[in-house]
C-alpha cells in the first residue's frame, strides 16, 4: 500500500510539474476587475473630458487610421506597421456595447509615430470608438469621432484624478468601464460613457450623430498597434517598452432588443484564431482568449 501510494504521488507530482511547464509557457489571463452592471445610473458627465489641441504625430494617426481598418498594411519599412487582434461583433447583432478594460500608467511610448490602441471598442455603426491611447504624448482615453471630422473628439488624461474616479484594480493592473450605446429615437445618435466608480454611475464622454465613416460593418474589441522596428532590438520599440504591461478586455457584452448579453462565438467571431507576435514586431507575444468571446488577453 505504501508504495503504491508512493508511485501515485509521485506521478501525481510528475503531472503537477506538467502542468507548471504548460502554465508558465502560456501565461495566464489577466484577472478581471468587477464589471458594472450596464444599466446602473447614467448622470453627468466625465469631468477630465476636453477637446484636445492639434498634434503632428496625432494628425499623421488620424490620417492612417481614415486609411481603413479593413486590411493590415505597411506601405514601406520606414512606416509603422498596423495590425490589430481581438473580436469582431456582427452587423445587426447589436446597438450597443460595454467592456472593462485594463489601463497601464506607467507605460510610456518612445517614438513620436507609434501608438498603441489598446484596448479600444466600437459598435456597429456607432458615431465614435473609445481607445485606450498610450502615445509619445502621454496616456489617455479618447472619444474618437467617426460621423464627424475624424480623429479624437475628447481626450482624458490617465492621471490621478481619472485613476481616483474611473478605474479599480484588476490582479495587478487597474482597469475601466466603457459603454456606447445608440440613443433612442430616429437617426443614428449615439452615446459614450465612462463609468464613475466612486459615483456609481456611467457618466457621459462624447455624443455624436450622423453616419458612421469607418467603411465598416461590424464593431470590434480589439489590441490594435501602430508600431515601428527598433533597430537596436529587430522588434517593435513596444515590444521592450510594453514588457510588464498586460492589455485585457474583459466582460465585453451586447445590447440587442434592450437586454445585455456576453459577447459569444455567434455573434463577436474573434479576428483571427492564431494570431503570430512577428506580424505584430514582438514574438514573445501572447494571445489569450480567455473566455467565449467576451474576454482576451494579449501579454508578454
């Protein structure tokens, strides 16, 4: 009996070390902070919220990004490479959508030219996109107009006043709680919100009208990058700068006939199945999805 039991743990050690090796090869999600409910208290409006001033570097985004998002592109090496991972909510599916996303402080982008959208939402039609924005300028949300003239409408800082309001720990990072929805009535109207934790309310960041530019039908979820080759390294300058810093969405839902529902494989297919870091500059690169499409990963 006792060598029995010998054997047994032995090789139930054995597959616990298995186990570690796999884990440790395949870093884990990040823990996801407690998601609002959608339907709490919509009032006020995000305090932190202004029209942001013209930038040459953000001016040079705003033109790539009215390129479309339809295909990946680097139009010569001396241009950043653009490519994005995430999930896709179908037409129709949806009028609105509400995501907790993980937020970074302390990563700060070197090169004037790239910018890391990470995560960033839209829905289907929706007037604007909300991004988490880590660029040369510094780290902010942005309200980004798409039935209007283009390019970030409203800007949030991530200082210590958005960090007091807006966010809550998520393991070790912090995250915050993004909502657009499409307002009632006639026309495409549509609203975006922020939600205020120390309020316990969505407050508003940008409204806007009008019909939808981006040239596509779905909405997404997404990490996204505009990212240049370090020499130095042969990865992208993020790839270094981003090493200790997790982005996540999770609980991504849907609104449809009035009711909020999980983002599922039927209706936010993910944009590809086994996404490679080297077309992302960064090998070491980890793609988790960690739910059925309504949460996703990517770390190093």
């Amino acid at each position: 009996m006792r060598r029995h039991r010998t054997a047994l743990a032995a090789a139930l050690l054995t597959a616990a070390a298995g186990l570690a090796s796999t884990q440790s090869a395949h870093p884990a999600p990040a823990h996801p902070a407690t998601a609002p409910s959608p339907s709490a208290p919509h009032r006020g409006t995000v305090a932190g919220a202004r029209t942001p001033d013209r930038n040459p570097a953000r001016d040079r985004a705003v033109a790539a990004l009215k390129k479309g998002r339809g295909t990946t592109f680097r139009t010569n090496q001396a241009e950043p490479t653009h490519n994005w991972w995430g999930v896709f909510p179908r037409p129709g599916t949806h009028d609105g959508i509400t995501a907790t996303h993980t937020v970074d402080p302390n990563y700060h982008v070197s090169d004037a030219d790239n910018f890391t959208y990470a995560p960033t939402t839209k829905a289907q039609n929706s007037c604007m996109e909300v991004v988490t924005a880590y660029w040369n300028s510094g780290n902010e949300i942005w309200a980004w107009d798409w039935c209007g003239a283009g390019g970030p409408a409203k800007t949030v800082a991530v200082d210590a006043d958005f960090k007091a309001k807006y966010t809550r720990p998520s393991g070790d990072e912090l995250a915050y709680s993004v909502q657009l929805v499409r307002d009632p009535g006639s026309g495409n109207s549509w609203s975006s919100y922020l939600y205020n934790y120390r309020s316990a309310r969505w407050e508003l960041l940008y409204r806007q009208s009008g019909q939808d530019q981006s040239g596509l039908a779905h909405g997404w979820d997404m990490f996204e990058i505009y990212a240049s080759v370090n020499p130095s390294t042969g990865s992208g300058y993020y790839c270094t700068e981003a090493r200790n810093t997790v982005f996540d969405s999770s609980a991504i839902e849907l609104r449809h006939n009035g009711t909020w529902k999980p983002a599922s494989p039927s209706d936010s297919p993910w944009t590809e199945d086994n996404p490679s870091g080297q077309d992302f500059l960064c090998p070491q690169l980890n793609f988790i999805r960690a739910g059925a499409d309504d949460h996703w990963t990517v770390r190093q």
